[in-house]
C-alpha cells in the first residue's frame, strides 16, 4: 500500500533535525561543504567527507593545509552555507588510519554537530573526541554484533552512541561485508535491522539510522513506519547540482545499466579496494574499464597502513597492483583532482535509476513528500 507522510523530525544528542533525513558522507570529494552546508539549510543532516581532504583544500586555495586545518575549515564554510539550519556532520572512514585523529580533532573543534564512522570499527573514537566534547558520535555498522562490540568498548569511556547507522549491502563505497554475504539474505537491511534496534531500544534507546538502496519518499515511509528514526543517503545526493562529483561521473551515473552495478573486491573479484573490503563500483568508471591491469599511479598514501616499527608505511595497492585499484588518485580524479589518473566511480546499487541532475531542494523536497 502506498504511504504519504509528513516525516518525523529527527533528535540526535538533544539536537532536533526537521526532517530524518542524513546526506551520507561521500568521499573522496563528492559531500564537500557546497552539498552538505545545502543539505543542512534544507533543515536535514549534511555529511562532510574527511577523505584526502587536506589535498582538496590546499589545491582549491593553492596553500598547504593539514588534515586538521582542513577539516575546521570545511565544517565552517558548510555551517555558513546552512545558515544555521539542520545539522552539519563529518564522515571520517576508520580505515583512512593516518589522518584519523587529526580528522576527528578537526571535527570536534569546528563544532560539528557529529561524527559518522564507518569502513572499521570506530573502537578508538570516544578517546581520540575526549570527555568534554559536545559531538554526537555514531557508528555504521552491517550487524549487531558490531554494535555490541562498539558499545562495550565506549562504556569503559564513559560514551555510548548517539545514534548508529545501519548500512545493508545495497550501498556506495566500501562495503562492511564478507564478499560472499552480500547477497545473503540474513545480510539485507531487513534482517540486520530488527536486532540493532531492539538492541538501540534496550540500550539507551538511542536512534536507529538505515542506509543502502532507499530511494524515494515512499521508501523512507517504510522504513520509518517499520520503526527506523531516520534514513541516510548516498547516490541521490551524488547526481545533485551541489555534489562535488565531476560531470563525467555524474553522467556515467545517468547513462549506467543494472548490469555495470557491480562490487569489486581484491581477493574474489579483483582489483578491489585496498582496504579489502568490497567496493560497489561502475564498470563504465574508466579506471575500472582501461586501468586495470596496469600498475597504479600511487603516490597519495591516504590509505597507509602501519608496519611493524609502527610507521605509516604499507600501502596494499603498490604492494600488488594486480589486486588493487590505487583508490586515492581514482577518486580524486572522479572529483575533478589528480587528472594524471582515470576516475573510479562507486555508487549504490539504484544508480541505474537517477536520470537527470537535480538541486538538491528539489530532491530533498521530494523525498520529504512536499
Ligand atoms: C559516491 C559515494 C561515496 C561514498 N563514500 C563514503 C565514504 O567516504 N564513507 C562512508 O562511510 N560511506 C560512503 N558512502 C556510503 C554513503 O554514505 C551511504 O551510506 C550509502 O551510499 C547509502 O546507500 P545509497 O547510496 O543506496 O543511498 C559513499 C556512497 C557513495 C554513493
């Protein structure tokens, strides 16, 4: 039956929203301040990406700037552009390891209303915030058993979350699965979304966030009658006027069939990400289509991970460029940078039924059925 509603409004850590509805941080370069600060003024949640942020600004405004700097300057040309509506947040992807503090630093200073992390589990995040700071911190997590962790972990910091988005395997970007438990179905939203919420329920009671595959006004209807206290986007937001994604990529989203939806992963379906996890991608994306089977341009390091000594050293797609895309410069290039190397584009798996940019009023007004 099809279901018309006024949306709830959305309360997160004693700040009410207008609308539950969360732009989901997209990097590299796609939820920059433009999009989300619009988001916000929409009266919604808007989501800055933290990835390879410190290259974006210092290109933008040709003048180094750290992650740290980088991220108080974001969170405040956002929160002008919202002019003091909705809600400005950060995504910052736990396995981008080496800018992680800084990028959290950089958040909590700027007074950004939250911090969203997922790509890993955001054990360390309560310490690296600090007990004074007023931020909502919320994870993404694909299962409960996530969620018990990350809760049993922050108590002993004297936190709890203050929301937590759950991601199904219908989503952009990286993916928190096993290759192999995509298309389960013990895996879709709807079955991991009833147990984290009689967990949220039983557990302070906090909001209960859904993302991968919503689409439309009707969607989000469902899911809140089903219990959901909000919905975060992805690929809605990427084929905006205000998205950072080029116009190639927003035009490959426009003109992409079901069948080039598909997820990569280095070890099943390879090249992959370097993160190891899956990664939903276009196959028209030319890095993926040309850029293959050649050795990547690599020389960003965002996706360093630590040696033995400790230092930010490993990087998994120099290391063996067969399996993994060099996902730093792919990015960057899907987002107009680092034009020395084709674009890589990662979308939900609705891609296929964006048909035209729109502003971001005219799809927020639509998914909130006004
Ligand atoms: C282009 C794109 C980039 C994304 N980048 C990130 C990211 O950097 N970090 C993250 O946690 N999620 C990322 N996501 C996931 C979104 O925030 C969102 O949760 C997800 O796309 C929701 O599914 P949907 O696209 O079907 O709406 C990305 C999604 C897209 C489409």
């Amino acid at each position: 039956m099809e279901v018309h509603m006024i949306l709830p409004k959305l309360t997160i850590r004693d700040r009410t929203y207008e609308a539950p509805i969360i732009q989901g941080g997209m990097g590299v370069g796609v939820s920059r301040d433009m999009l989300a600060g619009t988001v916000a003024h929409e009266g919604c949640i808007g989501i800055l990406s933290s990835a390879c942020l410190d290259f974006l600004i210092s290109h933008d405004l040709k003048k180094r700037y750290n992650a740290y700097d980088a991220m108080i300057l974001e969170v405040q040309n956002a929160r002008i552009l919202s002019q003091g509506h909705g809600g400005i947040g950060v995504n910052i992807m736990v396995y981008l390891a080496r800018d992680f503090d800084a990028s959290v630093r950089g958040a909590v200073d700027a007074k950004a209303d939250m911090i969203i992390c997922g790509a890993g589990l955001p054990l360390q995040l309560p310490q690296v915030v600090g007990t004074t700071a007023d931020i909502a911190l919320i994870p993404i997590v694909s299962s409960v058993r996530a969620l018990r962790l990350i809760c049993a972990r922050w108590a002993k910091k004297g936190r709890r979350p203050d929301a937590v988005v759950v991601e199904g395997p219908l989503a952009g970007g990286h993916l928190g699965f096993a290759y192999e438990d995509l298309t389960r179905s013990e895996h879709q939203l709807d079955a991991i979304f009833p147990p984290i919420k009689e967990f949220a329920m039983t557990n302070g009671d906090f909001p209960v966030i859904v993302a991968g595959g919503i689409y439309t006004h009707q969607d989000i209807c469902d899911w809140i009658t089903r219990g959901a206290d909000g919905v975060q986007m992805g690929t809605r937001f990427l084929v905006t006027e205000e998205s950072g994604a080029s116009l190639l990529y927003k035009q490959a989203v426009i003109e992409c069939t079901p069948e080039e939806i598909i997820v990569c992963h280095n070890r099943t379906c390879p090249p992959g990400s370097p993160s190891g996890m899956p990664f939903r991608t276009l196959t028209n994306a030319p890095m993926y289509a040309f850029g293959k089977f050649r050795r990547p341009f690599c020389n960003r390091g965002y996706v360093l991970q630590k040696d033995a000594e400790g230092s930010f050293s490993i990087c998994a797609a120099k290391e063996n460029s067969q399996q993994n895309f060099c996902i730093c410069n792919g990015l960057l290039s899907s987002a107009g940078y680092a034009k020395d190397e084709q674009p890589l584009f990662t979308v939900g798996t609705n891609a296929h039924r964006v048909d035209r940019i729109v502003s971001t009023h005219e799809l927020i007004c639509e998914l909130k059925g006004s």
